[in-house]
C-alpha cells in the first residue's frame, strides 16, 4: 500500500514538472538550462515510478545515463531521425543537437532530485507530547 502512495506522488510530480518543462519552453523570460535541468528531474522521477524499491544512488545513475545517452545520440544525424527530432513529440523526447551545455544541466536536475530525496529520506516526524 505504501509503495501505491509513493507511485501515485511520483507520478504527480511528474505531470507537474512536464507542464512546467512545457511552460518553460514557451516563456522567453526562463532561461532555457532550466527546461534541461526539468528534463532530468522528470526523468529521476519516472525511473523512481518504475524502480521504486531501488536504491537512491541506482535511481541517480539510471536517470542520468538516460539523460546522457539521449543527449549524445543527438551527435548521429541520420536523416531518418533528424526527421523524427523535427517534430514536437521527437525533440521533446530526444532533443535537437548535443549541447555540453545540457550535460551540465541533467547532472544538476538529477544533483538536486538525489539530495532532495537524501535529505527528505533522514527527515524525521515530530514527536507529539
């Protein structure tokens, strides 16, 4: 039962941080690292739907290959996938071109998911009385 709790908050955050990556996108005033660094917050807390029993430091390093191997594909520019990258669906999912500056961004989204859960984790309820 505890598991179906954490599953249906996981998978909370992440409708809201894909409509806030979304939002990101469409407002000139947001830098656009932050729509990066959402990226790889959504993609630590998808793997933590689906893992959700992992260790932290699993559920770090899955997300972040993802993140980097998605992002290091964008260096093949195949004209098949190039065509699949110009659609909205396709480079919302895999991007447009690599970037090192993307790389800096997945490793700070998925920095601060893991510290956000390592501190939430040690926090401990007040005692009544």
């Amino acid at each position: 039962m505890l598991n179906l709790k954490k599953r249906i908050l996981y998978a909370l955050l992440i409708i809201i941080v894909i409509a806030a990556g979304l939002l990101s996108r469409k407002t000139a005033m947001i830098p656009p690292i932050v729509g990066d660094i959402l990226y790889a917050v959504m993609m630590f807390l998808i793997i933590r739907f689906l893992l959700i029993n992992s260790k932290l430091q699993q559920i770090a390093i899955i997300s972040l290959s993802i993140c980097y191997c998605i992002e290091l594909a964008q260096l093949y520019q195949a004209t098949w996938i190039t065509q699949i990258r110009n659609t909205t669906p396709g480079a919302l999912v895999l991007g447009r071109g690599f970037l090192w500056s993307d790389m800096l961004a997945y490793t700070i989204g998925v920095g601060l998911c893991t510290l956000t859960a390592l501190f939430s984790s040690r926090r401990t309820p007040p005692s009544i009385g």
